[in-house]
C-alpha cells in the first residue's frame, strides 16, 4: 500500500463516517491561504479527539501546539457550554489565523490561545492554578515532549487523558541511533510514558492521509 492508496481510503472514511462542515473546511482553506504547513491532523484524527474528550466528559482541555486551531475546533467542540479550551502557540502568525478560524466556527468564547513557547507558559499554568485539566493534547515540537509530560502531569489529575501525537515517524522512533531531535524527543517521551506509574497507556500506528504515524494514549491513574 501506498500513500496515495490511504488517502483514498481516508477520504471514503471522512465520507462516510467521520463527516466534515464548512466551518472546518473554512479552517483547512484559510490556514493554506495563510501558508501554514499542513501538519494539523487529519480529518479522521481530529474526530478520534474529539470523541475521546466527549468519552472523558472533558470540562478542560490543554492544548499543546495550536497551528491553525484545526484540531483546536475538534477539541473545543467537545466542551460543554461552560466548557474551556487553552491552547498553546509560540508562533504569533499561527495564533492569529487560529483565532480567525476559531471566531468564525463559534468558539472563541471557549477558546483561550497563549503566545509563546510553551516551556514559558506551561509554569503559569501551574502557578496561576489552572489546572486540573481533563484532556491534554500535546503536538507541538517534538524534541520537547518529555518536558511537556512531566507538565502535563503537573497539570493532570486522576483520569487526566493525554494524547500524544506522531510518534511513530516513518517507524524513525525505532531507531535508538537516530540524532534526530525529533526522533530522541519523541523516544524519551514513550520511555517516560511507559515507565511512568501514574500513567496506563497505549501506543497505535497509523496510515492514512498524513503518512504512516502514530499517537500515543494514556490516562492519569
Ligand atoms: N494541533 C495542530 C492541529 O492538528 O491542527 C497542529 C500543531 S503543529 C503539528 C505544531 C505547532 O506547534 C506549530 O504551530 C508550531 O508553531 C507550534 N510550536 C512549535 N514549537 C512550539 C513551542 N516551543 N511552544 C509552543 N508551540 C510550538
């Protein structure tokens, strides 16, 4: 199988099963017309989390790596009307357009989008008492995913979920002599997660639209 082959098999899946709107459509156009890479997740993706918050009965979601705010909108739909969503960006141009797509599908009053890395804002969370939060999402810079999880589980309480996206590269993750700081980060962040006592979690290769990847789930015992 190829690449292409998957995506036609994602596309018949977003048919018939995942279903889309023009709200993110608008998001996925506008986030192309601002030069935006296409890294947000996948149509297919972006509803597994949105009906893992819904299965959490996610009051509080963190997000870590905002772009457009494509998976921003899929989370943020999940939330109940007193529902709250903050999301993490360090780049002010990907903020911006994420704001405008987060307005335009009738979240923004939900939606909280902080500008800066998150190594800086991750400590204000914790110190402003923001915390707990039901369902973290982390998929920003790989090469920091071990530190996003120890904030995560600053962060976390008991039944906390938190999902963490493309870990498997290409199946680059197996290769202990990789340099690549994406590849050590992500390696660094499973052996943390594995052996970590509070976490029970599991990890789940993909093919679809984006690739071969893969995320890894786990929740805060
Ligand atoms: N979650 C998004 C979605 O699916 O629509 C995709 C996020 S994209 C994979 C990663 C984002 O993390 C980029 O917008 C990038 O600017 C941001 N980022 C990179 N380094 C960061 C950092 N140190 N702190 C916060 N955000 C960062």
């Amino acid at each position: 199988m190829t690449t292409k082959e998957w995506q036609v098999v994602d596309t018949y899946l977003e048919a018939t099963v995942v279903g889309s709107d023009e709200r993110l459509q608008a998001a996925l156009s506008a986030n192309e017309a601002a030069g935006l890479p296409a890294i947000d997740v996948s149509p297919a993706q972006g509803k597994l989390l949105h009906l893992l918050a819904r299965m959490a009965g996610a009051k509080r979601i963190l997000e870590i790596g905002t772009l457009g705010g494509y998976s921003t909108i899929w989370l943020a739909r999940a939330l109940p009307d007193d529902g709250r969503l903050v999301s993490l960006e360090a780049a002010e141009e990907h903020a911006a357009v994420a704001r405008a797509n987060i307005a335009r599908a009738g979240l923004a009053e939900k939606v909280e989008i902080r500008v800066a890395p998150a190594l800086e804002t991750l400590p204000h969370l914790v110190e402003e008492g923001d915390g707990p939060f039901d369902f973290i999402f982390i998929d920003a810079d790989k090469p920091n995913n071990p530190a996003y999880l120890e904030w995560a589980l600053k962060l976390s309480r008991s039944g906390t979920v938190i999902f963490g996206d493309n870990v498997v590269r290409d199946g680059q993750v197996t290769d202990p002599q990789s340099a690549q700081p994406g590849v050590v980060g992500t390696r660094r962040f499973l052996e943390m997660i594995g052996g970590e006592p509070r976490l029970s979690a599991t990890a789940i290769q993909t093919v679809g639209a984006k690739g071969w990847d893969g995320f890894v789930l786990a929740i805060v015992t």
